[in-house]
C-alpha cells in the first residue's frame, strides 16, 4: 500500500500539473496538503511578508482548489507551521512513502526540501512553473546566455514556443485512513483587493477564456504601458504566480488563438513577456543563491537608507506625485502596472538612495502576483545588480509623467483616494 503526499506549493491546479499527475499515477492513497509557512508572517522591515491583498488572493485560491479536489473524491488539508517540521511529523503519522511536489529553484525553497531528504524523507520534485521545458532548450542552463535578447536569440532559433499541457487526472487516489488532525479550519475568504482579480483555477481560465474571446491579444502591444484599467494589459500574473494556471496552458490557448485569427504584433508580445518570466526562472539554476545577494552578482556595496525615508516610499509620500499616486496604488489594490514598478522601484534606488532589498521586500508583501523569480529579476534589474551589462535602469520621473500620464488622470485617480 503505497501512501503519497502531495504538497502543494505555487501551484493551484489539478490542470496540467505533471507532478499532481504522477503522484495520482504511483499512489494507492493519496494526502494532498497546503502548509502556511509560518515564515510568511516573519516581520522583515517592519511587515509581515505576506500582506493582505497575498492573503486574500490566496485564500481564494485554496478554497477554489479544496472545492475542485472535493469534485473528486479527494480534499485539501491546509496546515500551518514551519513547513519542514510540518511534513515530517505528517510524513509518521500517514505512514507515507514520499512527499511529491513542484520544484521551486529559490533558496529558501531548496533548502526546505534538503532539510526534509537529510532526515530521510524521499521527496519527488518536479519542474513545472515555466513555459519552456528547461530540457528542450538549445544549451545547458548553467550556460545560458545571462542577457534576455542572447536567450530569447537562441529559443526562436530553435523555434521553440511552448511545452505542451497535460490533461487533469481523471480518478485521483482516495485518502489515507489516517487523516491530519490539526489542520487549519479554512478563513472566511474576504473581500477581492483588486476587483479584478479573484484567486482559484476556475476564476484563472475564466478570465484567460473572455480575454481571448474580446480578441484584447490583438491591442496587447500598443495598450501594455498603460496605468489606468483592466485591459491594457492580460492581467494574467496573478493566477500564474500561485500556479492556478500555468504559463503552458496560456501559451498553447494563444497559439490556438494565432491559428484561429492569425498572429501579430500583440501575440507576439505576450509569448515574449511569457518568455521574459522563463528567463527569470531559468537564470536560477546559473546563477542560485548569488542572486540573493545584497550586491547580487556585482562587487557594488548598499548604501544603508533611513527608515523614515522608506516610510516615506512605500506609504507614498515622497513628494513626487506620479511615485506616490503609484505606491498608493499598490497599498490600496496589491497591484502595480509593470511600468509603474519600473517607476517606482528606480526613483527608491536612485532619487532616494534606498536598499533595492527593502523596495523588493515591500513588493513581496503587497503583490498579489509576486513571484520570486520575477520580483528579484526585476529588482535585480533595475538596480544593476543582475546580468544586464548597461548596470542599472534609473527613470526619469518627469519624462515618464509626460510620456504616461499627460493629462495627470493617474495622479488625480490615485491621490484623490
């Protein structure tokens, strides 16, 4: 009798998720659990890492999962604590063989699992969170090419688009006779921060089903630096951040999509910002825990900054009118235009002289599409600290407030609230 955990961790589907599949392929029984890491509530410059608009989208993204399991015969046990000391004592008590799991490429990610097979526990990880199959590409990657136009280069040289998705398990195993006893009564799920963005499979595919059907793919490129609403941009980093749906099944409904309309300038665009996220997964495995670094992967030392002016920043109350209308749009929603991140992330940097690690950890708490690939990619980027040879991206302010928000819609919008 072969019992199995799976533990979910970023990823909130039963829909092409292989390492879901295959736990449902090798178990007699089968225990699927979610942990709150105990870390998320860790106060890191003065806030819990994982900030409401997190909990919000999370917890509905749960209890969209516990309710797709329960379709099935199955259920969601969610348990709180630290998470190795969890699934250990899980682990005796369900007499179970192995723990199954997605592979997260993130320090703390790894070490988790280290900690769990040093103390015997057999654990199956399985990479799954990218578009492209790290196998598939045209070099190893701890020779990828460290700037994005050398990678992108060399995959549309090989032609290469899209792993293909796999289908959701059809009969997924009963549960073990031995059942958590401690696990954690589901919140009442709150309000949506973000009108727009409401956690679980089901609402992911729902929102990836009408952006197609409005053809909104077509007036990706022109609209995507906009500030202002829903369809400028897809809006789909929410749902992929926690795994709801993957970059797979967004790739191949796009390609569907060309094949159906035709392929322009705007399809084009979010295969490449799809692209743009495997990059910053892929640099993972070159480059791993160096990419943590204060100075990243330069000699530059931090400058330490003063707390009053972090305050400042993240409340959005620098004196700058198009950073503050941004910081108080990320306080207020958990969300944040991608061009306004670059904003505001550059003018902490380099008009306030702030600790890029600060800026990273404050978008950390509040986004509700944080991942930690792309937030320290991004971070790392705009700082200079990561493996763009130009060393920095500084913004000018008054040149993006002209370019973006001429007619100071933006700032009344946001600072009027």
């Amino acid at each position: 009798m072969c019992t199995l955990i799976y533990w979910f961790r970023n990823d909130l589907r039963l829909a092409d998720n292989p390492a879901f599949a295959q736990a449902c392929l090798n178990a007699d029984s089968l225990l699927p659990v979610y942990i709150h890491d105990s870390k998320e509530q860790d106060m890191v410059y003065g806030f819990e890492r994982q900030g409401l608009h997190r909990k919000t989208f999370l917890r509905a993204s749960l209890n969209d999962l516990k309710a797709q399991l329960q379709a099935q015969g199955s259920d969601l046990f969610e348990l709180a604590g630290k998470s190795t000391e969890v699934l250990l004592q899980l682990v005796k008590d369900a007499a179970a063989t192995a723990i199954y799991c997605e592979q997260i490429e993130a320090p703390e990610e790894i070490e988790q699992v280290r900690i769990l097979q040093e103390q015997g526990v057999e654990v199956q990880e399985f990479w799954q969170s990218s578009m492209l199959e790290p196998q598939d590409l045209p070099f190893a990657l701890e020779k990828m090419p460290d700037v994005f136009t050398g990678f992108r280069r060399e995959v549309e040289r090989a032609q290469l688009k899209f792993a293909q998705p796999i289908n959701t398990p059809k009969n997924i195993p009963l549960l073990p006779g031995s059942l958590p006893q401690r696990s954690v009564a589901p919140s009442r799920t709150q309000s949506a921060s973000h009108p727009y963005f409401v956690g679980g499979a089901s609402h992911a595919q729902a929102h990836l089903k009408q952006y197609l059907e409005r053809r909104l793919p077509d007036s990706y490129k022109e609209t995507r630096n906009q500030l202002i609403g829903m369809d400028y941009s897809s809006k789909f980093s929410a749902w992929l951040a926690l795994g709801c749906i993957s970059a797979r099944e967004i790739a191949a409904q796009l390609s569907d999509y060309e094949n159906r309309y035709g392929a322009n300038d705007g399809t084009y665009w979010l295969w490449f910002e799809l692209l743009w996220r495997d990059y910053f997964r892929f640099i993972h495995f070159k480059y791993g825990q160096n990419l943590y670094r204060a100075s990243g992967l330069t000699g530059l030392a931090v400058k330490p900054s003063s707390q009053a002016s972090f305050e400042q920043w993240r409340f959005g109350n620098t004196g700058s009118e198009l950073v503050d209308a941004g910081m108080r749009e990320l306080y207020q929603s958990g969300y944040l235009s991608n061009r306004m991140r670059q904003i505001v992330a550059s003018y902490w940097i380099y008009d306030m002289q702030g600790d890029w690690r600060a800026g990273a950890a404050w978008f950390e708490s509040q986004l509700i599409d944080y991942d930690v690939y792309s937030n320290q990619g991004n971070w790392l980027y705009i700082a200079g600290r990561g493996t763009d040879p130009r060393g920095g991206r500084p913004f000018n302010v008054a040149k993006q407030t002209q370019d973006h928000d001429p007619k100071e819609i933006y700032r009344k919008l946001w600072l009027s609230s």
